[in-house]
C-alpha cells in the first residue's frame, strides 16, 4: 500500500513539474484573492489586519478546489481511471498517493501565501509553533476530505460544479479550526489555539480512514 | 406476476397500514393545532410567539432522525449490497431535508420577535443550516444524471459520512460560537422551565409530527423501491431482443 | 488462418457459459458462451455495436457478469473479478496515459504499477522504436498512431498472461501492424493467450487460430474448440 501510494505521489508531483499548473496557474489565483481582499476591505481601516486569518485560509480553500479539479481530471481523462483499476495498484495506496501528492502542493502554495500575507497586509508573524503543526493538520484534512469527495464527483459532466458544493459544507470545521488556530497564534495566547488543532486532527483522520476503506468502491463501478 | 395485478401494485404506495397511520397523523396535526393555538396559555417571557416551538423542536428531533437513517442505510449498503437499505437511505435523506427546511424556518420566525432579527450566528441555527447544505450535498450526488450503480455508490459514501459530519460540525460551529457569546439565546427559550399545558402541547407535537414523518418515510420508500422494481423488470426482454438482434444479421 | 496447432491438453484459459453483462440497463452481452485454450491467437468479429469491445472489457475483469458463469486464468470472474485484473492487458480504443507526462514516465509508471521491472519498461521502450528522441517527448504532442506505440509498450511491460486487444492495427503503419503481429506471435510462444478484434481482416484472418463471429451479444460462429 505505502508502495503504490508513494509511485502515484511521485507520478502527480512529476506531473505537476513538467505541466507546471499548480504553479502557473493556481499559485497566481492564489495571490490575486490577497489582492482582492484588500481592494473589498479597506486596508487603512485595520479590517484587514483584524481578518487576516480568515482570509488567508478562504484563499486556501479556493485555491484548493483548483487543485483538487486540476489533481482529478488527470485521472479521469482517456481511460486512465480504468487502467489504474487494472494495474493491481492498491486502491488505498491510489487514495494515499493522491492525498500526499495535493497535500505537497498544498504546503508549497500555504508558504508562498504566507509570504504574500505577511508582505502584503504587514502581518507580523508569531507562534511559529502553532501556525506550522495548524497547517500540517489543515492541509491534511483538506487534501484528504478533498480526494474522497474529488472522486465522488469524478468522471461526470457536473463535476466542476458538484465538488463545491460538496466540499465546502464538510470543510466548513476546518476553515473554522484553522482560522481561530491562526488567531490564537498572531495574538500571542497559542494555547487557545491547540484544541482547534485536535479537532482538525480528528477529521483529518476520520477521512484518511474513510478513504481507504471506501476508494475501492468508488473506483469500481464504471 | 400478471400485467394486471403488476399494474394495481403500482397504482399506490398505501396499505391499510399506512391509510390508518396518516388517519392517525391527521387527527394528531388537529389535536396539535388544538392544544398549541387554543388550548395551551401565552409564555411568560415570549409571550405567543412560544406556540412555534411546538413544531420547531419536534421537527428537529426527526430531521435528526432522517440522518441517523441515512448514515446506517448507507452503511448497510456498502456492506451487504442490500438496495432496500439504499432506498431506506435516500427516502429518509429527502424527508430529513424537508423536516430541516421546517426547523430552519420556524427557527427564523421565531427568531425575528425574540432576538430582532431573523438570523443570528447561533450555534444551533448554524450548524442546522451546514445539516441542510449537507444534505443538499448528499441528494445531489443521489440524483445525479448517470448509471443507476455510479450514483447509489458515490451517495452511498457521502451518507456514510453525514453523522460524523454533522457531529464535527455542530462541535466546531458550538466552540466558535461559546468562545465570545454564552448560548442562552434558545436556552431561555426551549431549556426554561416548561409544565402543564405547555409541555403537553409539545408532547401533542412529538407525537404529531413524528407520525407525519413516519407516513411521509414510508411512502417516499415504497415509490423509490417501484420505481427501482420498473428499472429490474425489462431486464428480460432486454436480453430477448438484444439476442433477437444478432439471430437477424 | 494458419495451420491449425494441436490442442495442448490443458484447462481453458477463458471458459464462458451464458454470459450476461450489462452497460447501464442495456445486455451488451446477452449470453455468451466461449472457450478459448492455452497459447492460442482468437480472432473476434462482428459489426459495430455486436458486443467485442464489451466482451473483452468484461474478460478484463472490468465489467460485472450480470448472469451466467466465466472463469478467467482460473479466476471465478462472479466471485471477484479483481483478482484477473492484473494478469491480463487490455488494449482499448482510449490509450490511458497522462498527456501532460512524457512517454518514458508514462511507461515506467504502468510497468512499475504492475510490479514490473525498470528492464522491463526499457525493453519494452527499445521493442516499440520509442527508446530514442520520443522517450522525452510529452504524450500530448505524439501523433494517434505514437501514441498507440507507447500503450503497446506499456502492455508489453506488464508481460500479461492474456492479452486483450481492441483493434490493435488501428491507427498504426505499416510496419506498426508487423510489428503487433509479431509481439503477439512472440508472445503466445511464451505461454501467452491472445484475443483480438480487428478491422485488418486479411491480417488478423493470417495471424489467428480461430475466429469467433459475435452478433447481438451472443456468439454465432465459432471455429475453436468451444464449437459443437
């Protein structure tokens, strides 16, 4: 299973190196919602800087239902979601692979935008600690809650339009977590910030193990 | 089975069981609008406006209901392949949706004269309207434009997964709330000390609308399980006439 | 049709009675019944739309069997058509490789998928002409009949037990089609079973032992060894 998950994770990362999507396209998407916040909010009258979390984890979000389409469509055009299913690979280990694959490009995009924030709205960055192992657990939830309803939607002509809606809602918790983690951390009391990490730490493990048991039966039918 | 026996069992989804049930239902509804419009007296703090409770919370009660079936129907069906708890699961999936529309609505009804304002970032109304995005999310996968196995399949997993959302939900949406305000808003409401008529009344509710959920459930079954039943029949003659294809060339 | 080689006396490599497989509600196949030996090149024909490609989506292990009973390299297809998956090769008509990929990723990723060796996935390379300036070439930018080379050299990666060809020449040039004939040649001198549809009549007439005429789902002539 860590085979598989590690030769399709290595597959989706080259990928992405040769197509350069993620970095050409949703990356730039990514800073230009930054730009679009500060255009909405007014930057002088301290919304900004009172939202920052918040909308640093909304440009997140956004960017990942980019990247998530993006991770999925490779997989459902010509035929290749039939010859994954007869390559003997484990269905587990093509969930897990996936999972990491977005996950990597996810942690990539989370930096460069912490960057952009940090930049752009003079956030001043403190609770190292607290923002790393927030986005670790986020990123987490995020990329694996996204490949099980990813496939969910998959292969359909309404999937563009199916996976928000399905997606949103169930990360609603995460937006929630990782947005108070963030507070708590730039606002100097982290230790308000550590239960909203376990909670997410509990969803990122109930869809990890939703995944494996159910990605074998969402790749079957045909 | 004849054509003509086929064709009266699909002429209705009632029995006499279920006939005696939404008799039963009906006369309930009157005796809750007798006891919560008439009979029962105005609250001391919320004055009339109280009487909306006695929908609002039975309604609550089996939308949660409707969920709870769905998450173990689904979970039967991937299981066991069984298709009647497949069914079970998305007849309950709709009537949980229609049951939470009904909360959300009152809720917000009842909201305007005691709080002011129609919506307020509450816990309860929140996360009861991510329940109805949820199941949203759910039917639209349930109804999807595609073969009969893709989409009981893919529902299937987005039902598995409806309680533990909804529980991590509600729990994320109660913290987030509790951190800058004390949910007392619909404590004060529905928690505060209830007796006599009042509580009656709401009893006259659970049983009311309990019973509605009941025959609703039923019947929104036994439609899904014809129509699959319609889908099973001309599998048959599919076969005698794609055979009757090839003996012709 | 070549001259006919002796049966080996060994179990059937595909043993089908009443096969039923459905695409949505409709019995693309309505009752199939097909035996295929060890070792043997069977010609599948029939119009458009007779039920080839569902046929061998189905021997693949790919599509349920609705009715009836089909053993596949000794796997029971009913109780879990996985476990053939990863013995047999389908070539279909879609390519399954990731365009954005070059051909050498693309082959040593399924070569590597099907437990395949590195060896495996360059001999294959060398074997379909792709081991020189195309090994670096992103999919996309192939022409249809390269890109059929490079699924070729995927399936010949995997050294399959039963291979599953859905018009194999299509697509492909002259010495493209020599070529296929004598992999699949080469191959049942290996030990390998080989099903093929094919517009290349004349070709596929030379290549294969035995024809099967399919029309409406079901079989309508046979000259292997399942005929009466």
């Amino acid at each position: 299973m860590l085979r598989d998950a590690l030769l399709i994770a290595g597959k989706d990362l080259r990928l992405e190196l040769r197509s350069r999507v993620a970095l050409n396209q949703v990356l730039p998407f990514a800073l230009l919602v930054l730009v679009l916040f500060a255009f909405a909010l007014d930057p002088d009258r301290g919304l900004l800087a009172r939202a920052t979390p918040g909308l640093y984890w909304v440009a997140v979000l956004f960017s990942a239902l980019l990247a998530l389409q993006r991770s999925l469509s490779v997989e459902s055009a010509d035929g290749n979601r039939d010859a994954l299913r007869l390559s003997g690979l484990d269905p587990a280990g093509i969930f897990l692979g996936k999972v990491l694959a977005v996950a990597t490009q996810l942690a990539v995009l989370e930096v460069l935008l912490g960057v952009g924030v940090a930049v752009l709205y003079t956030t001043r960055i403190t609770g190292w600690v607290l923002l790393a192992v927030t986005c670790v657990v986020a990123t987490a939830s995020i990329a694996a809650a996204g490949t099980l309803f990813g496939v969910v939607a998959a292969g359909l002509r309404v999937r563009e339009t199916l996976l928000p809606l399905l997606l949103l809602p169930v990360l609603a918790p995460v937006l929630i977590g990782a947005t108070r983690a963030f507070e708590a951390a730039l606002a100097g009391s982290p230790s308000e910030g550590w239960p909203w990490v376990g909670l997410m730490g509990v969803f990122a493990s109930l869809y990890i193990v939703a995944g494996v048991f159910g990605f074998g039966p969402l790749l079957e039918e045909s | 089975m004849t054509t003509e026996a086929h064709r009266q069992d699909i002429d209705s989804t009632g029995s006499n069981g279920t006939r005696v049930l939404g008799i039963a239902a009906l006369i309930a509804m009157a005796a809750l609008a007798l006891f919560g419009l008439v009979l029962s007296p105005a609250d001391a703090n919320q004055g009339e406006v109280v009487r909306i409770l006695y929908v609002h919370v039975p309604s609550a009660t089996v939308a949660y209901i409707g969920c709870f079936l769905t998450t173990i129907g689904s979970a039967v069906y991937l299981w066991r392949r069984s298709r009647w708890w497949e069914l079970v699961a998305y007849a309950s999936a709709e009537i949980a949706t229609v049951f939470t529309s009904i909360v959300l609505v009152t809720g917000m009804i009842w909201g305007r004269p005691t709080w002011g304002v129609y919506w307020v970032w509450d816990a309860r109304l929140t996360s009861t309207a991510m329940l109805l995005l949820l199941l949203l999310g759910y039917l639209a996968v349930r109804r999807l434009p595609a073969d009969h196995e893709v989409r009981t399949r893919r529902a299937a997993i987005v039902g598995l997964l409806l309680v533990p959302n909804v529980i991590i939900v509600r729990q994320s949406v109660q913290w987030w709330r509790t951190l800058h305000q004390k949910p007392t808003l619909l404590a004060n409401g529905v928690g505060a000390k209830i007796e006599g008529l009042m509580l009656f009344s709401l009893f006259v509710g659970f049983i009311a609308i309990g019973l509605v959920f009941a025959w609703l459930l039923i019947h929104r079954f036994r439609l899904a399980w014809l129509e699959d039943q319609l889908d099973e029949a001309g599998l048959d003659v599919a076969i005698a006439e794609r055979r009757a294809e090839g003996a012709a060339s | 049709m070549r001259p006919s080689v002796p049966v080996p006396p060994t179990e059937a490599v595909i043993r089908l009675r009443g096969v039923v497989a459905l695409l949505g509600r409709f019995p693309a196949l309505a009752g199939i019944d097909l035996e295929v030996a060890p070792r043997r090149i069977v010609l599948l024909r029939g119009a458009n739309g007779a039920g080839k490609t569902t046929l061998l989506r189905t021997l693949a292990g790919l599509i349920a069997v609705a009715e009836g009973q089909a053993t596949v390299l000794g796997v029971d297809l009913v109780a879990d058509r996985r476990a053939v998956r990863h013995r047999v090769g389908l070539l279909g008509h879609a390519t399954g490789l990731y365009d954005d990929l070059t051909v050498g990723d693309n082959v040593r990723f399924w070569a590597r998928a099907a437990g395949a060796e590195a060896d495996d996935a360059e001999q294959a390379l060398v074997r379909l002409g792709l081991a020189g300036r195309l090994r670096s070439v992103a999919v996309s930018r192939l022409s249809a009949g390269q890109r059929r080379r490079t699924s070729l050299a995927c399936l010949i990666a995997r050294r399959p037990e039963l291979w599953l060809l859905d018009e194999p020449h299509a697509g492909l040039d002259q010495d493209g089609r020599d070529l296929v004939d004598t992999i699949l040649r080469e191959a049942t001198a290996a030990g390998a079973t080989v099903l093929l549809s094919s517009h290349e009549l004349d070709r596929s007439l030379q290549l294969a032992d035995e024809v099967v005429t399919i029309a409406g789902g079901v079989v309508v002539a046979d000259t292997g060894m399942s005929a009466p």
